[in-house]
C-alpha cells in the first residue's frame, strides 16, 4: 500500500502517475485559457500557490489567482491572494467576478448532494468560464482511503476500517466520532450528477485502461471547444 501510494497516488510528488494526469489535465486547461485576455482572473476553489508553482505557470503574472480554502494557504507571489472561506458560499464575490473557476478534487469532499450542489451553483455564479474536476464514483479504486470499491462499504464497515488502519492518505482515528466523520465527508459523484450539477457545460471522461478515472466538468460549452478531442488523444 505504502509503495503504491508514494510511487502512483500520491500528487505532491512530482515523478508519479497521478502528477502525471494533473500536469495533462492542467496542459488542457492552458489550451482552453490562450483565448483570453490579459491579465487571467482565476478563482482556484481548494488550490495552493504548489500546485500552481509544479506546473510551471506560478511565475506567470498574465494569471491573478485566488486561492480559497477552509484555511489560509501561503502566498509569496505577488499575483496571488489567498482567502480563508466556503466553497459552498462565495457571497463575497460579484456574479461573473472572474474569467475562470478552477479546482481540483475538491467537491467530492463536501459530504453530500446538497452541499455539492451549491458549490457548483456558486461557481457558475462567479465565473464567466469553469473547469472542475473530479473523481468518478465507479472507479473501482476509491482514491483517498485507496481500497477498492471503499465508497460501497456499509457505513460501519468503513468506519471500522478507518478506526483500526491507515488508509491512504488518512492516519488511523481510534475515535469513532471522528472516525464517522471523516467517512461522510467523501461523496464521491457520478456522471449522471455531474451533469445535473453543470447543466450549461460539458462533461469529459478522463481514462485509465479504458475506464473512467475522473470527470472533468467544463463550462460554458462554448469555452470548452477541442477539450473532448484533446482527451481523447486525437
């Protein structure tokens, strides 16, 4: 388990696979964003100054990024702000406030369908464009407990799992409130809810070994143009 994470799962490592996706998936959000103009306001739901700095754009001061979390991240930057709030609330912030919403496997871990549902309306709200992925929730390995078919587990099943191991990337929590806790909040989506969460764009299927690894939801449908043949390596 140990070697699978650090050699494939895990992102903050730059030499594995799943870093691997993130630089294709991010390579794809550059090709769509070329089309805009000067200075790029980018509202990054869950990010890090990192992610950007890995991928090679930090420096790049065409991009103004706001990074929200539930906690301050670091900035140093000067094209960078980081903001402590709700994904589920963006309140703060005017319709259409930026050109693009980005985020990465964030919305899975709101916890439930309504929650997800009104992230995915605040973001709609606030951006003028949108890129947001996902984990597909058929995917035969869970992708942050790394045990497969984990999100079918009974309740108790899981919490006792996560009582007793350590699971991806969880350490072991004895306390069952906890425990409980951390279960509920994954909720990992389908297609099916993707779509109904973003009706005005496009849902592209990112693969491995011929299934469906992650969905990525691009909007408006017009912003999204190529991304499709672009994934599907054509």
């Amino acid at each position: 388990m140990k070697f699978v994470f650090e050699r494939i799962i895990d992102h903050r490592r730059e030499t594995t696979l799943a870093t691997a996706f993130r630089r294709r998936r991010f390579r794809l959000f550059l090709n769509l964003i070329e089309a805009l103009r000067p200075p790029i306001s980018i509202l990054d739901v869950g990010g890090e100054q990192r992610f950007w700095e890995v991928m090679g754009v930090a420096q790049d001061e065409r991009f103004q990024i706001v990074l929200l979390n539930i906690e301050l991240q670091p900035v140093n930057r000067p094209n960078f702000i980081s903001l402590a709030g709700d994904a589920t609330d963006l309140s703060r912030f005017a319709d259409s406030e930026f050109d693009v919403v980005f985020s990465n496997s964030v919305i899975e871990h709101l916890g439930s369908f309504d929650r997800q549902r009104r992230m995915a309306m605040e973001i709609q709200r606030v951006g003028k464009c949108y890129f947001i992925q996902t984990p597909n929730r058929y995917f035969p390995l869970e992708p942050h407990f790394l045990l497969p078919f984990f999100q079918f587990y009974p309740s108790g099943l899981q919490i006792a799992l996560v009582q007793h191991f350590n699971l991806g990337w969880y350490r072991r929590e004895p306390d069952v409130r906890l425990a409980s806790r951390l279960t509920r909040s994954h909720r990992l989506l389908s297609a099916q809810e993707m779509r109904t969460l973003f009706p005005n764009g496009a849902l592209y299927r990112e693969r491995v070994l011929g299934l469906t690894k992650s969905f990525i939801a691009c909007g408006p449908t017009s912003f999204c143009n190529g991304l499709e043949k672009a994934l599907m390596g054509k």
